[in-house]
C-alpha cells in the first residue's frame, strides 16, 4: 500500500556545512563525486530506508521485490542544460527512496509536480501525492484482480499520481499482489516458512493463493 512517511530525514553537521557552502546549489551538485555528497547520500538512503520500512514512497511496493531503490526529487532537480528546481536538490523533505518501476515512466521525466511554488519548500504543493505531506487513505484504494491488486484513485491528486508513475502496470499489479499475499502468509505461517514458500520456484503465487483460498486467504480479503 502507498505508505505516508512519518518523520523527516537529516543530514550530519559536516554535510550541513558543506551545503551552505556551495550555495546556491548548482546544476550538477547531486552528481559530484566527492566525500561530501557521497555521505549525504549515503546519510538520507539509510534514513529512509527506515521511516520507509524498506518500501517504494510511491508504490508502498517491497524494494526487494520491484528491484534496487533509488533516490528521487519530487520537485525535479532538472538536468545540467534545462534544470530546474535547483534550490530544493538537497531539501531533505524533496527526497525519497523510489522503486525502479516508479522511476523510469518516460513521462516522469518532463512532468514538473509543482502547482504553487514558494522558496518555503513547506509552502509549495504539488500536483501529485506527497509522501512526506499528504494522508495517503484520502487519495487510494486498492482492489483485487485475479492474483493482482489495482490501486483506484480517490481524488485527482491520486489519479495524477497513478497516471505518473504507472501504478496500474502488469508489474505493479502483480507485484503489489504478490506483497499481498506475503502479508497473508506471514500472518498465517512463521515468517520463515513464508519466505521459504515465496522464494521456492516450485510454487507460483497462484498456486499458493489456491492452497490459502479456503482458508486465511478469503478470510483476509
Ligand atoms: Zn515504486
């Protein structure tokens, strides 16, 4: 499920000095190579990989399970010809962890997600879900398909949002069934024994899910 993260990331005092020293921060800043960014980067992954329990901030998707994450601005940071919000590259509130599915839509690369801006990062707002700002039971819904879930929007914000990151794509969806039917066989089963089942390749989910069908399965649903 798409999480709302509680709680905010922060940089250690030497990266906080060396921000406000290469200020205004330029195109360019995110990618250098040196220990400064190498740490700040290093600094909000493990951070978020906590107040994010390990999940995509878009999709509430398992990153073991929809490949690596990565770092994502949620007002772009542009690139070195055409940047753009170049005052919020380091703004810990403008981070967050991304799964791969998220963050290769073609169409994520050109959409600008401000609607007002103000040089008060706080005070912006943004066309799509904010995960550090929005309550996320307001703008979704899931239900099931087959062995998969479809995520609904509630309100535009939430269909902006799944149009932008393709949420309904054959692999979210199966995915996002797959994550599901994990929780249902951790609750019913020791963890370990879940992942065993999960992780052998003699066993498909829908295979599993026909096993729990008469039992917790339908229960949970
Ligand atoms: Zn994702």
């Amino acid at each position: 499920m798409i999480p709302k993260i509680n709680g905010r990331t922060r940089y250690s005092n030497s990266v906080k000095k060396h921000l406000r020293k290469i200020k205004p921060w330029q195109a360019g800043a995110w990618d250098k190579q040196n220990n400064n960014i190498k740490l700040l980067k290093t600094q909000l992954r493990n951070q978020l990989l906590i107040l994010q329990n390990s999940k995509c901030a878009y999709c509430g998707l398992d990153f073991n399970e929809t490949s690596s994450s990565e770092l994502e601005h949620i007002a772009p940071k542009g690139g070195l010809k055409i940047p753009k919000y170049l005052e919020f590259t380091f703004t810990p509130l403008n981070l967050v962890l991304a799964c791969h599915l998220c963050n290769s839509p073609i169409k994520k690369g050109t959409f600008d997600p401000v609607i007002h801006y103000s040089q008060n990062y706080k005070e912006c707002t943004f066309k799509i879900y904010h995960p550090f700002f929005d309550n996320p039971d307001v703008h979704f819904d899931y239900v099931f398909s087959g062995f998969g879930m479809i995520v609904q929007n509630k309100t535009l914000k939430g269909r902006d949002t799944i149009d932008l990151f393709d949420l309904n794509s054959a692999a979210h969806i199966n995915a996002r069934g797959r994550n599901k039917l994990m929780d249902i066989l951790k609750a019913a089963l020791e963890e370990t024994q879940a992942e065993e089942i999960l992780t052998s390749t003699s066993l498909t989910s829908e295979q599993i899910a026909d096993i729990l069908k008469s039992t917790t399965y339908k229960k949970t649903l």
